[in-house]
C-alpha cells in the first residue's frame, strides 16, 4: 500500500510532502543506522520497560495519557536497531520478532517524538537503568527528519538559517537591528572586528522580543572592556537543525558561527540566554564537525560567573524579596550550566528558593525542543506550561527569574492564557542593572 | 477322620499347635500397629485370618544376591517361621526348601497345578533378558521362560527388593545382561513392587500379610509400591529433619556437627529423593536406620538408585555426564570454551549489522541533499 | 536417567552453555558497535567524570526525592522482589550446594525455614508485580512478549521451588526435576530476554554518570 | 572450644522434652479424643482405640498422658506368647494396654476406650472347646481311648 504524499496529514512542509512512502522508510532507516554505536546501542537494549520515565515526563503528568510515555517515542528507532545491527539482527528480521518501520507507524511518532518533547531530559535523570532517554530521542527525530516527516516549522526554520543564518526573514538585516538597538539603549554595539577575544552571539528572539536582553549583554561586556564583537554573519546563536533533527543541517549552522569565531581569532565563544544553542554548540559541534574546537565555548552566565570569581566583576546588592530561579532545562540537564547562574544571584545578595531538592530536577517549562514554534502543539503546551506555573508559585517568590529566551517567551505566551501574576525577567538583564561602578 | 484331608484354616492349624485365642489376637494386634491400620482393625484381621485358608507362595529368585530373602529371615514381626507355618504356604523356594534338583522343580509344579491361578508369586532379583535371557539359567530353563510360565497362574506377583522391582544392581549401567525389571515382563498381571536394597523385613512380611488378609494388592503408588510403607519420604519423616529446618548441618563425617546427629544433607543423603518406611519402622526391630547410625540414606528403594552418581555428593550437585559431579575447574573449562565461542558470533553479527549499516547509508539522495534545490 | 538426573545433567550442561554464549555474544555485539569519541571540551577531568559514573552505579538504584511520591510503590514492589529473589538464592542451603559446585567455595546458610518465609513473600510480590504490569496504563502500553515470557520463566523457577520444599504437587524427585528444568529454561532464556538487563544495568549507569559528570550535569 | 572428642557421639533420636507443668498441645487433643469416644461408646456401644506408638508425640509427651490417665482398679496379666498387661485408668472405660512377645520387646501399646479390652473376653468357640475338654478330663480314669484332648472336630 503505497500512499500518496499528498494523503500524509502530518504537519509538513513543502519540500518534505513530495516524497513517497518508500523513500520515507529509507531515509529514516538511514538515519536511524548512522545513529546506531556502542552507546546507543546499550541503551536500546537495557530497557526493562518499567515505565518509571513517565513519572518524570511533564506531558505525561499533566495529561496522563501513556502514549506520552518518553521510551515509547524511541521505538521506531528501537526497531531499526533490533532489525539492522542487533546481536540476532537476522532472526528479528527472518521471524518478524520485530516489524519493518512503516510510513503510517513514522507519521504518527511525529507527534510524539516532536508536539510532546521538549528533549527535557527529565526521563533521563529517573531512568533506573541510566539510559539517556532524551538523547535517544533527539536519535530518533533524525530518523523523522531524514523521513521528511520533521513539522513544517521546524523544517523551515532550519532550511532558512541554513541558508540564511536567521530562521525568519526579518524586516531588516539583524546586524542593522542590532546598532539601532544599540543607540536605543546608548550602548555600544562592537560589530565586525576583524579581531577580538570575545565573540558574542545573541538568541534571534532577544532581538525580535527582548531587546533590553541584548543591549544588557552589551552593557555588561563593555563595563568588563572585554575585548569582543559581534559578527554580523554568525550573529543568531539558536540552531533549528537541532530542533528539526536535521542533523547535517545543524552542523552547517554551527559551522556558520564556527567559521565568524575563527576569522575573528576568538578564544572564547559567548552563547547569550539561550539553552539549546549552548549545548548545540558546547557538546555536539565538535562532534558533528569531527574535530574538537579551536575555541571555548561559555554561556553568558558562566562566563560572568568566571569574571566573578577573578574579581573582574563586582557587583551590588538586589532587592528582589522571595525569588525563584528557572533552571532552562537545555542549560542545566544538558548544558550542565547549573552553578554559575546562582554564583550571580548570591553575589547580588540574593538566595533563589529552589522549586526542587537538587539542582537539575526541576520542570521543563514546555516550549523549549522547537514545541514553541509549533501551531498543533499548543494546547498540549499549555497543559504543560499550567504544571510549571504550580510549580513557580509553590515556592511563593514575588520575583522569577530564567536565563533562557525561550523559556521566558513561553512563559509569556502561557502568562497571558492563564493570566498568570509573574513576569520572568532575565537574568542578564538583572546583573546589567547591578554592575557596581557601571 | 475318614473326611478328606481339607486344607486346615489358619485357625485350625494354630489351635492344634496349641496357639490360644488371645495369643493370635495379640500378634494381629501388632501386626496392625505396624501397617498403620486403624487399631480396632486388628479384630477384623484376627477373623478373615482365622478363616482364611493359607495361600500358597512360590518363591523365585534370579538375578539376586539373595539379600532379600536374608532380610525376610530377619523379620521380628511377625517371625519368619510365624509367617511360613502361619500365614503362608510356602511351596517353593530354592534356598528355604530341604528339596532340590528334580524333586523340588515337581513340588513347584504340583503347587502350582492345584492352586492354578489362586498362588502369589514372589519373585526375588532382576531377568536378564539379553540374548534371549542365556544369563540365568536354572533346570535347563532360562529365567524369562521360568517367569513367564510362573507368572501365568499367579493371582498376583510380589516383587521384593529393587532389583525386582526396577532392575537395581543387575541393571546399573551399562546393563551388559540387559536386566529387567519384573513389571516390564509380565503384562496384564497385578504386581507389588516392595523396593529397598534390602527392603525392610517387616516391610515385606507386612505386604505379604496384607495380602492374606485383605485377599487383594493393597494401595499402590506410581512405583507400584504399596502406600501404607511407601508413601513419605524418609525425609518428611526423618527425626533429623529440625536439623535441616535449622540449617545444621555435618559438613564431613567426623566433625561437631556429625557428632551432635545434625543433618546429613550436604554429605549426600538421598533421604529427600527416597520414599520408603526406614525413618518410623526402622531396621532390626525398631533399633536404628542408616541415618541415625550417622551414614546418609543412600535412596535403595528409588529406580537407578545406583546410577545417581556418587552416595556423597548431595542431591543439588549438578552431574554432567558420566563424569559424575562437575568440579570448577571442569565448570569453568566449559564456561571459557562457550564464552570464546559466544564471542566470535558476536564478533560475526557485529560485522554483519555494520555491513547492514553501512548499506543503509547508500541509500537513495539524503532529505538533507534536497534544501539546496531553492 | 530419572528426570532430576536428566535436569542437573546434560540438559543443565546445555543451557550452562548456551548461556555463556548468548551472553557473551550479545554484550561483544554491544561492545564492537560504532564508538563515538568525545571532541567536546569537558567540563570535569576524566578522574572525576570516572568517579562520577561509579557513583552513578549506585545513586541510581536510589528513588531521587522529586521523583519519589510518583514512582514508590514501582519501585518498592520492584526491590522488595529482588532483594527476596537474592535472599531464596543466594542463601538457601541447596542452592548454596548447587552454585557452589560451579566456584568450588561454600558460604554460610540462612535456615530454611526463614527463607521459605522470604520464598513466599518472593512470590506474592512477583504476582503483584504482574498485576501491576496488566493494570497500570504506561506499563500495558509499553510490555511486550519478553517481558512476559521473562516473568513466567522466573515465575516458573520460584513457584516450582516453593513446591519442592512443601513436598507437594508430585514426588519430590519429579518436581526437583521440574525446578531444576525451569532453571535450565531460565539459562537459555537469559541472553535473549530482558534478564540481560543484570549484565546491562551497571555499565549503562557508569557510561551515563560518566558522560553527565563530564558536562557537569546533575545525575 | 571443647576438642572434637569430647562431644559426646549423640545416638539415640533427639527427644525434645517440654516443661513439667504445662501439658503439651498434643496432649490436650487426645484427651479429648478420648472423652468424644467415652460418649460415643455410651451412646452407641462403639469401642475406640488409640495406637500409642504412631501418635507423633515425644517420650515426655507420652509419659505425661499416661500420667494425666492416671490408674484405675484393674491391672490384669495376660500371659500368651509372651506378657500383655492391661490396666485400668482412673477413668473407668479408659484402659491402657501393653502387649510384648516373649523375650519382652513391645510388640504395641494402645489406649482402649471399652467396656472390656477383646483379648480379656472369651471367645465363643473357646467356650465350647472348654467344655469338651472338661468332660473329657472327667472321663479321664475310664475312657482312656488316648484320644486327644481336641479332637478334630
């Protein structure tokens, strides 16, 4: 049964709806086997199926519902494993112990492998077994992407910044965006230098949504007279090939910024508020590129908390009463960012109240993973965005604070729904207001 | 005394050998203490025996160590010479009877012919039955033929000991005779099998006094053994058993724990395996059994006790083989040897499953290919 | 060869090798996959990140506090049966007669009667267990014929064993034989079914925490 | 530690005693096994026994039942093939028998819960060979024929 592209009614984009079914399977299998290692392949097989990740995972608490169950978004690329490179391979294949992935089972794990997954990796952290659920599943979305079933945002986003190095057209250049922003806020915009230590990047949706976000990072690296500059052709520090899955894709937009930090000879790579796009940058990039990077990568706050500890920067007390701290999942789980937004925090005299016993266990705040920039997914997100809102006003704290844009776009998307009494303000932009001698 | 001789009732023989009443009535009274019958039975026992006519029984042996029989001899209750005037008519057995030769093969012939179909036969070793049964021969006669015609009258066959009953020694690996058991031999005929190597006195005289006096085969287990001595495991009954609860165990045979009559379990005691009547009517009249005499039950009375490996190695030993009980070294020879083998399929599927992967690679243009086509 | 003799023997000596080899088969076929080398700069030294995964190994075993309200009684139905199924194994005399064969060295017994009470409890849970795996919705959507079969053959294994020590069912030796059988079957079953997930559990744990203390994240 | 040699080598079956006072479970079930056949004997004039050997009771266990019996009026010998003695409990209609072979082994040992234990009644045809015999001995000086004192009747 050979569908048509046409009858697909998943969430695609055009260049994805013309391909036909058997290149669908192809495509995914060759994802999914250029996935298959050593690593992966022990996680696949220690799976004991005791359902514990759906106890961590924020879609299947607020809705209960077990196809939200994390590991049961692996399986297509489970089956490839068992069917290809597992240690009885043949006889999974011979006695179908394993069925082939088909089109139909591809296109419905679109849902659940991109609507409801933030790539959180919450599950990860319960899994009895120490399986890294969640980058299983950011293995299996290659699969999807390669199958072309990759939702039509995410898709197209990533094809423009790989083409364009911005995700969206935008009504002028970003670069322009940037000096007006500059002169708006009396700061200056360093742009282009052939050379600089530093090289700072900034989140596409600071500059459509939170400028002040941008002129801050700006204000605080010139009260440190940081030697450092923006590059106007590696100037967007997000990564849509890794929200879409397309993994080569994601290589050629981390290379964008790779080649502006080597024409500029940097030593350090700032990656402003932004969770994704640190790790993308820290932990894949050199992966992808297959060689290790000629530079540090920091996130802003890491890279303040260093200036911190030197004594570079100095800072003055806050007075912000009972705050809490969101912790941005792709920063703190996967980026492993945890302690240096709180060495910011208790040098402004402020002690956030945790929302969890350890750091790192906290809730996803829903949008993060691309779900944001996905239509079809937002009722599902906002059943999720109500959890961590329960979560936030357990703690009681009259001031909110992320270090993520995105986050803090979601929870602006999910304050005016539930008209909810906080604000989250950025971090950075906090530590810009407190310099002492600024 | 013109009436025809008839043959006397058990009660007329004990009256004119001046037995009394009570007398009699005392040793049914014993005799059903030791089948486990209801004590009141003995009453009715003492009655169906009073009027019972003593059965005939003839007695065969072959392949056998004649062990049985001296286990009979040793009987206390009741008595063997109790049994053989008393209970039984014993018509034939070549080792008991004064006759031999000709004149004793004709008294088993005439017994035989004037209680055709109503004598028990009590055949005593195992028949070999290779190359047509050459191995035991007895008045030009091998065994197969002697059994079969006997068997043909018999109202029922007692096999006693193991070797009867399931072949015991005579059958051990490798069997050069091809010994059988007496049940394999003679289709169609009710058999009690009284197994034990030897079986206990009391034990075989109590199956033959069932007989007389219940007048049919008592309650059989799957072995076909009688029930009432067959049916519990010396284990379940044995007084060491709290012992074994306990987790008290003789490690070797002259350690504390031997000495202080703990379980002998870990030095092979098949007490768990076996069912027999050892641990409540125990041996020599109720003296001891070889598990209070500090040696474990070696399971006489199972089929191919003897091809259970060695006596000592207790019942959860693994055995591979003939080799008997498996040793470390030997476990971990296997282990290395699968192992290394485990490991070159493994090495073989990984080849295949990258080989498979590498062919996925090449598959049609990659989606990512297709971005550029703007 | 009665059936015990044909459970302790050849066919024990069969699954004995068809163990060692799927085992070791399926890990090499693990081991020799594609390895990814780590290009990325750390965050941790590699001392620390190996120490962060031997911590890993055992921290995981532990419910984390956040998690704890949703997963106890998971986790405390899946513990409180392996701890039972180690004590019945482990410390049961005859089961310290047969394994110590294989290793030549004997250790000391817990009386039998207080590990029939843990066979018990053992086998109790192990029901629940599977009623747990039927009634909860996550876990009827995720089961498949492993575990299952998996479950039936421990199952098998303990609910044998428990007849064996009451003497019921059938003469002892035929339902030795069955226990001891079952535990064949559980040999060979073992390298294709989830049981693997005991070779499996601890170098997957170190690899995570070796990997997450590398990033500096929490494990 | 005691050297091996001194541990005593333990032959006879480990008796586990129990305290003096209390009677022992076992005990307390037979008693009133016994009375429940009392009242059916009374009732239909249905004997009971019970086989003191079987019961799976300890030696101490056995003396104290006996004990708690305790003796009656009656203690009668039976001398055939061997002695049997019966006694009477202080329950009337509660005996306690021993039978024992002629070198002395116990051969059983009963409670019998009867009006009278069997082996004290006389069997109906013993009457009448009795009798036989009596006349016989009477007509002892004259009849003479040698017959046997039986006879085969």
């Amino acid at each position: 049964m050979n569908r048509s592209s046409v009858e697909f009614h998943a969430n695609l984009a055009a260049d994805e709806v013309a391909l036909g079914e058997r290149e669908r399977v192809a495509g995914a299998m060759r994802a999914f086997t250029r996935e298959i290692g050593a690593l992966s392949a022990l996680r696949l097989e220690s799976c004991v199926h005791c359902g514990m990740c759906a106890d961590a995972c924020h879609f299947y608490i607020a809705t209960e519902d077990p196809q939200y169950t994390p590991v049961l978004k692996v399986e297509p690329f489970k089956q490839a494993f068992k069917r290809e490179a597992g240690a009885f391979a043949p006889f999974f294949r011979w006695f179908a112990l394993k069925r082939r992935v088909t089109a139909d089972e591809l296109e419905r794990w679109q849902h659940l492998l991109f609507d409801s997954c933030n790539m959180c990796g919450r599950c990860s952290l319960i899994c009895p077994m120490g399986i890294d659920v969640a980058e299983l599943i950011e293995q299996a979305r290659r699969g999807l992407f390669e199958a072309g079933l990759a939702p039509k945002e995410l898709y197209e986003k990533a094809a423009h910044q790989r083409r364009t190095g911005q995700p969206e057209a935008s009504s002028e250049p970003y670069r322009d965006r940037l000096l007006a922003i500059g002169w708006q806020f009396k700061v200056e915009m360093p742009l282009d230098k052939p050379q600089a230590e530093v090289m700072l990047t900034v989140p596409r949706t600071d500059i459509e949504h939170y400028p002040a976000a941008v002129a801050a990072l700006a204000r605080v690296m010139a009260h440190l007279k940081a030697d450092c500059t923006f590059r106007s052709d590696g100037l967007i520090a997000e990564n849509y090939g890794y929200y879409a899955g397309g993994r080569d894709w994601q290589r050629e937009i981390s290379l964008r910024l790779i080649d502006q930090a080597l024409a500029c000879k940097a030593k350090v790579l700032i990656v402003p508020e932004c969770g994704h796009a640190y790790s993308a940058l820290r932990w894949e990039a050199a992966e992808l590129i297959g060689k290790p990077l000629p530079f540090k990568v920091r996130h802003v706050t890491e890279f303040l908390a260093e200036a911190l500890a030197d004594g570079r920067l100095k800072l003055r007390s806050a007075d912000l009463g009972v705050t809490a701290f969101h912790d941005p999942c792709q920063l703190v789980r996967k980026g492993g960012v945890t302690s240096a937004p709180r060495q910011l925090l208790h040098a402004m005299g402020v002690k956030p109240r945790e929302t969890t016993r350890h750091v790192g266990f906290n809730v996803c705040c829903g949008g993060g993973g691309g779900v944001l920039d996905i239509e079809r997914a937002a009722p599902l997100r906002y059943r999720v965005v109500e959890e961590k809102f329960h979560e936030i006003d357990g703690t009681g704290a009259r001031t909110f604070l992320t270090s993520c844009s995105d986050c803090r776009r979601t929870f602006d998307d999910g304050k005016q729904r539930f008209n909810w009494q906080q604000t989250p303000r950025s971090l950075l932009e906090l530590v810009a207001e407190h310099l002492q001698g600024g | 005394m013109a009436r025809l001789e008839l043959e006397p009732t058990i009660g007329e023989l004990l009256d004119r050998q001046g037995v009394s009443r009570r007398s009699f009535f005392k040793y049914c009274t014993a005799m059903a203490s030791l089948l486990a019958l209801p004590p009141l039975a003995a009453r009715a026992m003492a009655e169906q025996l009073l009027a019972a006519r003593r059965p005939s029984v003839i007695y065969l042996s072959f392949q056998e160590c004649t062990g049985c029989l001296e286990s009979l001899t040793r009987s206390f209750a009741p008595t063997i010479e109790n049994l053989i005037f008393n209970v039984v008519s014993l018509d034939y057995d070549d080792t008991l009877m004064a006759a031999a030769g000709a004149q004793a093969e004709q008294a088993r012939e005439q017994a035989m012919r004037a209680n055709y179909g109503k004598y028990l036969l009590v055949v005593d070793g195992a028949v070999p039955t290779g190359d047509g049964g050459v191995y035991h021969c007895a008045a030009g006669r091998t065994g197969l033929d002697i059994l079969a015609t006997c068997a043909k009258g018999a109202a029922a066959i007692v096999c006693v000991g193991t070797c009867a009953s399931f072949g015991g020694l005579p059958s051990a690996d490798p069997n050069p005779t091809d010994a059988r058991a007496i049940s394999t031999l003679v289709p169609g005929k009710p058999v009690v099998n009284v197994s034990g190597c030897p079986p206990i006195p009391e034990v075989i005289a109590g199956t033959l006094l069932q007989y007389v006096t219940s007048g049919r085969v008592p309650d059989l287990d799957e072995h076909l053994r009688p029930t009432v001595f067959f049916g519990n495991s010396i284990h379940d009954r044995c007084y060491r058993r709290p012992f074994y609860d306990q987790g008290k165990f003789a490690k070797t045979f002259d350690d504390a724990g031997a000495r202080n009559g703990w379980c002998l379990y870990e030095l092979g005691c098949k007490g768990p395996t076996t069912y027999n009547a050892c641990a409540t009517v125990k041996w020599n009249n109720a003296v001891s059994f070889p598990i209070q005499s500090g040696h474990p039950c070696l399971g006489c009375a199972e089929p191919d006790f003897w091809d259970h490996g060695s006596f000592y190695s207790p019942i959860p030993s693994p055995r591979w083989g003939k080799a008997g009980e498996v040793s470390p070294a030997q476990a971990g020879a296997i282990a290395a040897g699968a192992a290394v083998a485990g490991a070159a399929i493994g090495v073989g599927s990984v080849l295949l499953g990258r080989r498979r992967i590498a062919r996925r690679q090449q598959e049609p243009k990659s989606q990512s290919d297709k971005g550029n086509e703007e | 060869m009665d059936l015990v003799d044909f459970a302790r023997g050849p066919a024990l000596k069969v699954a004995f090798v068809i163990f060692f080899i799927g085992v070791v088969w399926r890990l090499v076929n693990v081991l020799l996959l594609h390895h990814r080398r780590n290009l990325s700069e750390p965050r941790r030294g590699v001392a620390e990140s190996v120490f962060g995964g031997l911590k890993a190994m055992g921290s995981r075993s532990w419910p984390h506090p956040e998690f704890i309200k949703r997963t106890i009684t998971g986790e405390a139905l899946g513990y409180s049966y392996h701890i039972g199924l180690f004590i019945v194994i482990l410390l049961f005399a005859p089961h310290i007669i047969f394994f110590g064969s294989f290793i030549g060295v004997r250790w000391p017994a817990l009386p039998n009667g207080v590990v029939t009470i843990f066979a018990v409890i053992t086998v109790t849970l192990f029901v629940a267990v599977l009623f747990r795996r039927l009634a909860h919705p996550v876990l009827r959507r995720l089961s498949n014929f492993d575990d299952f079969f998996s479950w039936f053959v421990v199952a098998l294994l303990l609910v044998t064993g428990l007849m064996a020590t009451a003497h019921v069912g059938a003469p002892y030796p035929t339902i030795l034989g069955l226990h001891i059988l079952s535990f064949d079957l559980l040999l060979i079953w073992y390298p294709f079914g989830k049981l693997m997930h005991a070779f499996y559990i601890f170098p997957t744990r170190a690899v995570d925490g070796y990997l997450l203390t590398r990033k500096g994240a929490p494990s | 530690m005691s050297t091996l040699a001194q541990i005593p080598v333990c032959v006879e079956p480990v008796t586990v005693s129990h305290g003096e006072a209390t009677v022992g479970g076992g005990i307390g079930a037979i008693l009133t096994e016994i009375a429940e056949r009392l009242e059916r004997l009374a009732r239909t004039g249905e004997p009971g026994a019970i086989d003191l050997r079987s019961l799976p009771i300890s030696p101490a266990d056995r003396a104290q039942l006996l004990q708690a019996l305790g003796t009656g009026e009656v203690d009668a010998r039976v001398q055939a093939n061997g002695e049997s003695r019966i006694r009477e409990t202080a329950v009337h209609g509660v005996w306690w028998t021993q039978h024992r072979d002629l070198d002395g082994a116990l051969l059983a040992s009963l409670i019998e819960i009867a009006r009278i234990p069997d082996i004290l009644i006389v069997g109906a045809d013993d009457l009448l060979r009795g009798a036989s015999r009596l006349r016989a001995s009477l007509s002892f000086p004259s009849a003479a024929q040698g017959e046997s004192p039986h006879g085969t009747t």
